[in-house]
C-alpha cells in the first residue's frame, strides 16, 4: 500500500534528494521544502499525510529550537497531521521536549532507510486510529490524579467533578 503525500522540510539538499529517493516507493507524492517559510501555506494547499521536520535551519545553529517553533507553529493549525522530526544533534532532552510538544516520533541522522519508513507509516497509522472515549476520558483521569500526586480531592476540583464520581471513573475497567 502506497501512503498518499509526504512534506519533508530541510535546509540541506543532500537530504531532501535522498530522502526523496527513500520514500518515493512509500508515498504517492513526496514534497520538499529548504525552508520552513512556506510551510504552512503549503501544508494548507497539499493535505500531507505526514511532515518530516529538521529541528535546525540557521548555518551553526544546533539547539533545535527552531524547529521547536515550527513544530509548535504547524502542530497548532494542523493538529491532525502527524509530524516527525529529523536532526542530526541527537538529544534525549530535546527529543521527550518535542514528544510533548506533539511531535509524533523523532528520527537522528543519519537514519537507517527501514527505520524511517516505519516511523513514518506509525505516524500515519497512529494518526488515524481512533480511541475510544472511555479510554481518552480514563487516561485524562489518572494524568490529572498523577499531577496531584495522588490528591483525589484536588483531582476531582481540576476534573470538576466529585470525590466520588472520581473513585467511580478509577474503578470502571475498560
């Protein structure tokens, strides 16, 4: 099964053209932008399935922090497409900070071709997949127990519910 539309966003044409090469078998269309100005407009105009992100664009700049912002800036009009980012300054630290921030995976470079291809499938999968909302509404539940440390009656305060609607949603299996 071929994958519909890949966006993949790098600023080193050695990349672009060998990512191209890696994932045309893949994906239907595999797009490619050297910077990340147009990457809105474009996402908007072509409905990728996937984004793949390089974390730096400045010359000597390898903090991450821009694609940081443009994982923030894209994540945030488009929730709904996965995004994976790529660097070459593997940092775990950076790596759960993107997780968090809604990246769906991260890959380092160089990158081992199989590995990238199943990440990026993952990504669409996982994407489309919809969770039940027992399950969304159980995991939220315990996030916010866990955030309170434990507290049930903080927790049952930040949910808005009572004490023990919260005991009753913690012993509902799923």
């Amino acid at each position: 099964m071929k994958y519909k539309t890949i966006l993949v966003i790098d600023d080193n044409p050695a990349i672009l053209t060998a990512v191209k090469i890696c994932l045309g078998g893949t994906f239907e269309r595999v797009l490619t932008l050297n910077s990340p100005d147009k990457a809105l407009a474009t996402i908007a105009q072509e409905h990728p399935s996937v984004i793949l992100l390089d974390m730096n664009f400045s010359l000597g700049v390898n903090s991450g922090q821009e694609g940081m912002m443009w994982l923030t800036a894209i994540h945030r009009r488009f929730p709904d497409i996965p995004i994976v980012l790529i660097t070459a300054y593997a940092d775990v630290r950076l790596a759960v900070r993107a997780l968090k921030n809604g990246a769906a995976d991260f890959v380092t470079k160089p990158w081992d071709n199989d590995e990238l291809v199943r990440v990026l499938k993952d990504a669409i999968d996982k994407a489309g997949e919809v969770i039940p909302l027992e399950q969304l509404e159980s995991e939220h539940v315990r996030k916010v127990l866990s955030k309170c440390d434990g507290n049930m009656k903080r927790a049952a305060d930040l949910l808005g519910i009572s004490r023990q609607t919260l005991y009753n949603k913690l012993k509902d299996p799923l």
